[in-house]
C-alpha cells in the first residue's frame, strides 16, 4: 500500500515556528491602519512559545494553553506614553503555542489569529473598548 502523503504538500510541512509567528505578526503590525501604528511608540513585540508561571499566576489562569497573549506595561490611559527612565518599555507578547492550538480547533486562518491577539493586547495599550478594536481590526483586513 502507497503512503498517502507521498507527494502532498503537508507531508513535510512542520509548525510554524516563533519566527514564522513573528513574521505573520510584523505583517499583521503593517496592516493594521497608519494612523493606529503610528500611536503605538516604542511597543515592544515579541513571541515566545508559552507564558511564564508569572503571568499564569498574576492572572489566576492553570493552563498555559489559555492566554494568546498579553499586553506588560502602563496602558496610555494610566500614563505609559512615555516611559520613564528606569522603566521598561511597554511590551506585548505572543504565545505560539497556544495561538497554534486554537487554530487547529477553529475556522479562523492564523494569520487572523495572529492579527486578532495583536490588535486586541494593543487596544489594551491604548485602553480601547472591544467595540474600537473590532473597528480596528475590520479596516486591517
């Protein structure tokens, strides 16, 4: 008996990879609308496989499979749009891992994924309502 997946184009197909991941996310960054982009300063993003037991702690969550991301910082509103010295930049981090899971058990592209947890941790940034940032996220599409 053949092998099925001789010839198909995911027999050597692996998972994206933390660089893949942030690679889709500087895509989704460039096509979030010009004027949100410019807003957002000297956010840091990054992409790690998992979240830390820090942030799984501070949040009250057990599974690491639960956050897609999260925004670290002083949101504008409470005053981070300038860093002070001595202070970290604002950052948001995407977690691989868990951003794949929920792609294999949803409809959604990754790509939108990605563009989703992105637009929604900088709305945290910004202090925006779900409202603004699906508005957002509709002009990225």
């Amino acid at each position: 008996m053949a092998d099925r997946t001789e010839g198909s184009e995911w027999a050597a197909k692996t998972a994206p990879s933390l660089d893949d991941i942030e690679i889709i996310a500087r895509d989704a960054f460039a096509a979030l609308p010009a004027s949100f982009r410019a807003l957002t300063g000297h956010l840091v993003i990054e992409v790690a496989d998992f979240p830390d037991e820090e942030a799984l702690d501070t949040l009250g969550l057990e599974s690491e499979f639960d956050l897609l991301g999260l925004f670290v910082g002083v949101g504008l509103p409470q005053g981070g749009a300038v860093a002070p010295t001595g202070r970290m930049p604002n950052r948001i981090s995407l977690y691989r891992r868990p951003i794949l899971d929920y792609w294999a058990e949803h409809d959604d592209g990754l790509g939108a994924i990605v563009t989703h947890v992105l637009v929604h941790e900088i709305g945290h940034h910004f202090g925006f309502s779900d409202e603004d940032m699906e508005r957002i996220e509709a002009e990225a599409d």
